[in-house]
C-alpha cells in the first residue's frame, strides 16, 4: 500500500512537472527568432500577403501569446499535440512513425554503455592499480571529455571511409525492401547501428565505468564483503554476488536519471548519421520553425524522462531491499 501511495505521488508530481516543462518549451520557442510563415513562404518559392495573413490566421499565430498557450495546453490536456505546419499530419502520427527508430538507437547505447561500462568499472577495481585498471581510465577520461558528434565523425570517417566496414547513413540499405521483417532486413538495420550506437553509447559508457568503479572499491572495503571473505567464500561469488549488487545501485539511478540526456544526444548522432528517428525530425522542425512538431517532441521527450524516473525508483527498491524495509 505504501508503494502504490508512493507511485501515485510521483506520479502526480510528474504530471506537474510535465505541464510546467509544456509552459516554459512553448514561452520559449515562440521567442526565439523566425517567423513559420516566413519559412513555408521561402520554401515555396515566396506568396502574397494576403495568403501569409490567411496561413497565420489558420494556424492561430495571429492570436495574443497567452492565449495561444491556453490553446495549446488545452489541446495536451485531450491528447492533441497540433499540427504539424511543413509536414501538414498530426504531430502525433510524426512521433509515432518516428519513434521505433530513436527507440531502437536509445535503447542500444543505453544497454551497451550500462553493461560494457559496469563490466570495466568492475574488472579496474579488482586491481586498482593494476595496468588494466589505469588503461581503462585513460579509455573513460577520452570518452568522456570527447564530443558526440566529433566521435561520431571521426568513427564515419575511419569504419565507413576508410575500412568501408559500416554503412556511412541511413538506416536501411538505399535498395533494400521498405518494411521488411525478414532476417536480411534485421542484419541490415542491425549494420547500419552499429555506429550511430557506438557514437552515442561512448560518453555514457565512460561516465558508468569510473561510476561502478568508484562504488566497486567503496563496497569491497565493507565489512559484510570482509566477512564474506574470512567464510572462504571464493573471489567470483564475493564479486559478482555480494559485492555488484550493491555498487551497481548508483548506476541504475544515474541511467535513469541520464535518459533525458540519451535523447538530447540522440539529437546529434541522428543528425551526423542521417538517422530518420526523433532527433533528425526535432532538427529538422527547428530549422522549419515548426513550431507543434517542435513542442510535441520535447512534450515527448519530458514524458519519457518522468516514466523513466519512475522505473528508476522502482528498479531501486527491486534490488535493494533494504528500500522496501524502510
């Protein structure tokens, strides 16, 4: 019972935070400069005023600000995220066409950085001052201080141009079928990820390895690890059942936390590599100025960070039962 009062509360207060994120994206954007009208009158090669003033008249940008923000939030409250002003569809159904490839990149690097980092972060504490120990944080510190879109260049240029082992963008072959579910379509998803993944996975997986290292040799300096040891247990069972448990905690709420900044990565490495997920339409709205697909993305996108946030205090009192006593 007190585990469902508790999730109902954050979750009230994620359904808060939510509609104050929609407020400030919206005040926001419709500051910064440009004008959507301008943009589509450009695109199309320039259109009277007349026509201008119809298409601001249609899309409500010739209404007061703060009564286009009462607009649009009444619009979120019933599940409408607009219209989109260049695609002309429903800014929903642009998400949804949008979203299994972001989910497929996110959820990739995601899983790669947790376990190949936890998994370095583990074996450099065995032996703290051991060679492999110090390569492994040269490895984390260059991960980290490196940009996303600078790595995702450079490993286009050297897997994709030199050594011609990955495609360079895209997320399919240019003949292959659209749609298939065959194995040859999943092989050939699965070669063109393997950049974009190991671009966007490389900061995280920096940040997880110093993280579960650093927590790794706090937990084997505790007692119940030195007791564990004086009962003759052997050094695997110590590690990897007693002592991992604990220290992965810190990871798993740093994931959690992180998965905003997975999807603002995903912006870039979209972008670098051509991936037609919601990073590329997010900046692609941008330059468009438009505006509802803008919104509905960073609605989106908030969404997933609260639901995450939540999965995260969940997982916590999963593995670590001294929450659920508490």
């Amino acid at each position: 019972m007190n585990l469902l009062r508790r999730f109902l509360s954050r979750l009230a207060l994620g359904a808060v935070l939510v509609l104050a994120v929609v407020v400030l994206n919206f005040v926001l954007v419709h500051a910064a400069p440009g004008d959507p009208v301008e943009t589509i009158a450009g695109a199309s090669g320039g259109m009277s005023e007349e026509l201008r003033d119809e298409l601001r008249a249609r899309y409500g940008l010739d209404r007061p600000l703060v009564v286009q923000l009462g607009v649009y939030l009444g619009q979120v409250l019933r599940g409408d995220l607009g219209h989109s002003y260049f695609f002309d569809m429903p800014v929903a159904r642009l998400i949804a066409d949008r979203l299994p490839p972001t989910l497929l990149l996110v959820t990739a690097a995601t899983l790669l950085a947790f376990v190949l980092g936890t998994t370095l972060g583990v074996l450099s504490s065995r032996r703290p001052n051991g060679w492999l120990s110090q390569a492994i944080t040269v490895l984390s510190l260059v991960g980290f201080a490196a940009p996303v879109f600078w790595s995702g260049i450079l490993l286009m240029i050297l897997f994709a141009g030199t050594l011609a082992w990955f495609p360079v963008s895209g997320m399919r072959a240019v003949d292959a079928a659209s749609g298939g579910l065959g194995w040859a379509d999943v092989l050939d998803v699965a070669h063109h990820l393997v950049l974009p993944t190991l671009t966007l996975s490389l900061v995280y997986l920096a940040q997880y390895s110093r993280l579960s290292r650093a927590s790794m040799l706090d937990v084997l300096g505790s007692d119940y690890i030195r007791t564990a040891r004086a009962k003759g247990l052997a050094d695997r069972v110590v590690l990897y059942k007693h002592a991992l448990r604990n220290a992965v905690l810190p990871v798993i709420t740093v994931l959690g936390l992180q998965f905003g900044n997975v999807m603002a990565g995903a912006v870039l490495v979209e972008t670098v590599f051509n991936w037609p997920g919601l990073g590329r339409l997010a900046f692609e709205s941008v330059l468009r100025r438009d505006y509802p697909t803008i919104l509905g993305v960073l609605v989106f996108s908030a969404m997933v960070v609260v639901v995450m946030n939540l999965l995260t205090d969940l997982a916590y009192r999963l593995i670590d039962p001294r929450i659920k006593t508490g």
